[in-house]
C-alpha cells in the first residue's frame, strides 16, 4: 500500500480497515471525506471503557451492527463517564458523515477543553523522581 495525500476536492472510495473502526461510508463503499476518520475518533474513545462499540461474534455482525449504528453506553462501564464524553462519542457515531463533527468542532468540544484549566503545579513536578 502507498501513502497519498487526500484532496478533498477528489472523489475517493477505500475498501480496507480494521472492521470494529470503519465508518458507515467505507463498510457501504460509498465516497469518504475527512469526517469518516472522526467516526473512528468516536470509535477510539469509546474503546477507552475498555469496550468496543460494533463488535460481533465475527467480521460479519460486526459490519452489520456498524450499519445499523447499533451501540450504546454500558451501564456499569460508563457509569462514572461525564456527560461531556459521552456527548463528544455521540457527535461523532453519527451515521450521516455530513452531520458528524468534524475536527474543528471536536478541538473546541467541551470534553476536548475543559472549562477550568487543569495545570500542574511546577513544585510537584521537580520533586519527582526520575
């Protein structure tokens, strides 16, 4: 495989990936767009529960359950989840690549920068051991 430059203005189809992170769009092999990376995004966080959203007893059921948008937040693993992440997942599980966030969105989400800043003392951090 070689590496290409994606030009937005260019049509383009893929038909490769792992099958848990494809988007909706490259399961069907319909044109993709720098939003399909944002559904693998919203993939990737919801795997940081320690689950994957689509996964199915095969390749198969996998790619179905992709297609029917078919997950949802599991109580127990999502029970300490701020409501600030679990909306960042949704905006970016969205079906319809048009209406999912894109990158720009996602940088200014609130989960992404949090209202209050959350530096470090500099002291702590000389004391540490290395």
């Amino acid at each position: 495989m070689s590496c290409f430059r994606y030009k937005p203005r260019e049509k383009l189809k893929v038909n490769f990936g792992t099958p848990e992170f494809l988007a909706p769009e490259v399961v069907n092999y319909d044109f993709v767009s720098f939003n399909t990376d944002m559904w693998s995004l919203g993939v990737i966080t919801y795997i940081l529960s320690g689950l994957c959203p689509f996964l199915g007893d095969d390749d198969n059921q996998t790619l179905n359950n992709i297609l029917a948008v078919r997950w949802n937040f599991e109580e127990q693993e999502f029970a300490d989840t701020s409501v600030e992440a679990k909306d960042f997942i949704t905006r970016l599980l969205v079906i319809n690549k048009t209406w999912r966030m894109g990158a720009c969105e996602a940088l200014r989400h609130p989960w992404v920068t949090p209202r209050t800043p959350h530096n470090l003392p500099p002291d702590p951090l000389r004391k540490c051991p290395l």
